[in-house]
C-alpha cells in the first residue's frame, strides 16, 4: 500500500501531461478531460491498495485512452473515428513538462477569448477549482463555471486543429500573452492561497517556476516572459521567512531577511537586468520584477526605496489600469507622502464605478492599515474585522483578527 499523500500529490503532477497528450492526438477537449478524471478515479482507487505502477505516467495514459476508446463506441455516429482511435498506439512514456506546456498553448487557442483560455488553463493545467479562479478574477464562481464550460464547448465544436503555436505565427502574440497570464496567476494562487487553511500552495508556485523557465528557454528573447521568471524567483524568495512557527502569516515589514533565498534574488535580479536590452517600454510583469527588486534590495525594511517604488505602481497603473496596483500604489504613497493622502487616494478609488474590488477584503485591509498609521484604531479596528470576515484564507483572516484584537485592547486602555 501507498501514501494517500503521496498518489494524490503524484497524480496532480501527472494530469497536465496525460491531458496534453490525449487531447493533442484527438481534439476533443472536453471529453478528453473526462477520460482523464476518470482515469484518476481509477488510479485513486487503484494505486493505494496496489501500489504505484512502474509506469504511473504510462498507465494513467493508457487507461484514459482506453476510457475515450469506450467513450467513442458508445457513440455510433462516431464508428469511424472509433476506429482510428483504437489502432493508436499509446507510447509507455512521455518527456516529462513537454505536454504540460503544449497544454498551456492548447488552451489559449485562438478561437477562445483570453479571459476564457486564461480559466480554461488555470482549471486543466493548475488544477485550481472554480471558486479559487473567480477569486482570482474577482468574479461570482457562477460566473466563472459558466465561463469555463463554453470554453470547453467551444473547443469542441471548433474545426481548427489542435497545434502548439511558434514563435512568428500570427496568433502567437496573443497565445503568449495568455499563457504568461496563466503562469502569473497561477504562481499568485500558490504563493498567497485564496481559500484554506495554508498559507502557500508550493506545488503550484513551484509549478508556475517550472513552467515558467521552460518558457523562457524557448524564447529567450521575449522580454515580458523573462520579466515574468524574474518576478516569481524574486518573489518566492521571500516565501520562508513569510510564515512564523504555527504557520502564521509575517508581513513583509517584520520578516526576517537573513532567510530569504538569495540565490534567488541573485538569478531573478541578473535576469531583470538581461531584460534592459530588449526594445520597447517595459511591461507588467517587468514592472513588478522591478518593484520586487527595490524590495529585495533592501538589507532591511526601513531602507526601502518607496518613492522609486511608488514611481513603478504608477508606470503599472497606467499600462494595466488595473485597481489591485492602484491598492498597492496607494501603501507605497502612504509610505512617501503619509495615509492622509494614501486615503485620499482609496476614497477615489472606492468611488469609481463598477469598482470590483468594492467589498473586497483586500480593500478593507488596506485601509485598516492606513487609517491605523493615521492614529484612527476605532475606524480601522472595524475594517480589520470586515476584512477578516470577508477572507477566506485562514492564515490572512488571523492575521487580521490579530490585528483587530490589538487595536481593540489599546481602545480599551485607560489613557495616562
């Protein structure tokens, strides 16, 4: 017998591939993905009673194909792709990552909207639920589940054949731009988890790296995928000092810099600079390398750079336009001109229209935060509760419990 650990965490790592590869030789993605929960639910049920076959990867491969082969005979308008299915070899074995990455590029096909392909590949490729993808996205799960079945039902009434694009092709910019998005979200989710009970997913994270080089590998002369690698080295740098003994989450400002990993800060700040020789203005994911580079250069909290900081959100706010960088924007302004203006900047923010992060907990956070350095506990005590009601991760609501309930004993401190 086997560790249920161990097979779970196996066949989590086996299922990009096998989907890859079924879905590359036969087109059908939907129904592929099928074959394949199913042939997960065999080797869940298979695997701990028998152990691990020689071949997990050969195994979970052929029993899938052999599930899709019954798929097609049940199928009788289908006789004659049944038959060619049939006769297809199943190879015993497969480079590992290779159809992990072909999968990504599966499904940001270009018949699919990027905000499709971006959930479609979170879903297939990361394993994320729907819940932790509308998260992501700020979105309903409703919303989000119905995305991802047209998705599914568009790939399948697609006539155009499944290919792994190339550099100069002329859907590649878009596809690329799709992918680096999945990666980037992808690292996000298992950097900071959204939802239970751990702070960080490092089998995500540490898949997203993975990925992520293997992409800059093949086209090392794409600045923003360089830039985006550099991110996510400098950013997982500072995953071990980010959580305390009991798994409690340390912000950034009180974290013990002696244990960030300074090999990688070494190899995502040289790759960051690798990037200064590519035309054109700097991107998102280049930006935030940067930002993460001010940070990392810094021996401790207080030596941090907050106004070239502050000028990177700004550079990024402009090019994405998106309000989780005018949130972080509005910390580092804190930081340069105080929280009164800081809050300022929150208060328009909040005031726009169909503003998605409009009783977000990340936006009750922050400004419980600021209003705390601007000497108003009563105020930000009722945000720290409101984000800590509103968060479904357990180490962030904690955290800001915690909080909530220091500002609450100092209220009730009698003064002098």
């Amino acid at each position: 017998m086997t560790d249920g650990t161990e097979t779970e965490d196996l066949l989590r790592s086996l299922v990009p591939q096998v989907l890859g590869q079924l879905a590359r030789r036969q087109g059908d993605f939907d129904a592929c993905e099928d074959a394949v929960q199913e042939a997960l639910i065999a080797a869940a049920r298979h695997w701990p009673v028998h152990g691990i076959p020689e071949n997990p990867h050969g195994w979970l491969l052929r029993t899938a194909t052999h599930r899709r082969t019954d798929q097609v005979r049940s199928e009788t308008a289908r006789r004659q792709r049944e038959e060619r299915v049939s006769r297809e070899p199943v190879p015993p074995t497969a480079p590992a990552g290779d159809d992990t990455l072909t999968l990504l590029f599966l499904c940001c096909h270009p018949t699919l909207t990027p905000a499709s392909a971006i959930a479609l590949t979170l879903r297939a490729v990361g394993g994320l639920t729907t819940a932790e993808i509308a998260a992501a996205y700020l979105v309903p799960e409703a919303t989000m589940a119905q995305r991802i079945s047209r998705a599914k039902q568009r790939l399948k009434a697609s006539s155009v054949a499944f290919e792994t694009p190339v550099p100069g092709s002329p859907d590649w910019p878009m596809r690329l731009r799709s992918v680096l998005h999945v990666l980037y979200l992808l690292f996000n989710e298992g950097y900071a988890a959204t939802a239970g009970p751990a702070l960080h997913r490092a089998d995500l994270s540490g898949e997203a790296v993975r990925l992520a080089r293997q992409l800059h590998r093949i086209v090392p002369a794409e600045g923003e995928a360089a830039g985006l690698l550099a991110l996510m080295l400098l950013t997982e740098a500072r995953r071990p000092a980010r959580t305390g003994p009991l798994g409690e989450l340390i912000p950034l400002a009180e974290q013990d810099r002696s244990s960030w990993d300074h090999r990688l800060i070494r190899e995502g700040t040289a790759l960051l600079r690798g990037t200064f020789a590519h035309k054109g203005p700097p991107g998102a994911y280049r930006l935030q390398a940067a930002i993460a580079a001010v940070h990392a250069g810094a021996a401790r909290a207080e030596d941090t750079d907050w106004r070239q900081i502050h000028g990177l959100y700004e550079l990024l706010e402009h090019v994405t336009g998106n309000p989780l960088v005018t949130l972080n924007r509005a910390v580092a302004l804190a930081m340069t001109d105080g929280p009164a203006t800081a809050l300022e900047l929150l208060d328009r923010l909040d005031a726009r229209d169909r503003n998605p992060l409009a009783g977000h907990h990340r936006m009750h956070a922050v400004r419980a935060h600021l209003l705390e350095m601007a000497g108003q506990p009563a105020p930000a005590l009722h945000h720290y509760r409101e984000a800590a009601a509103l968060t479904t991760s357990t180490p962030e609501q904690r955290y800001l419990t915690t909080r909530a309930a220091r500002l609450y004993k100092l209220s009730r401190r009698p003064p002098g």
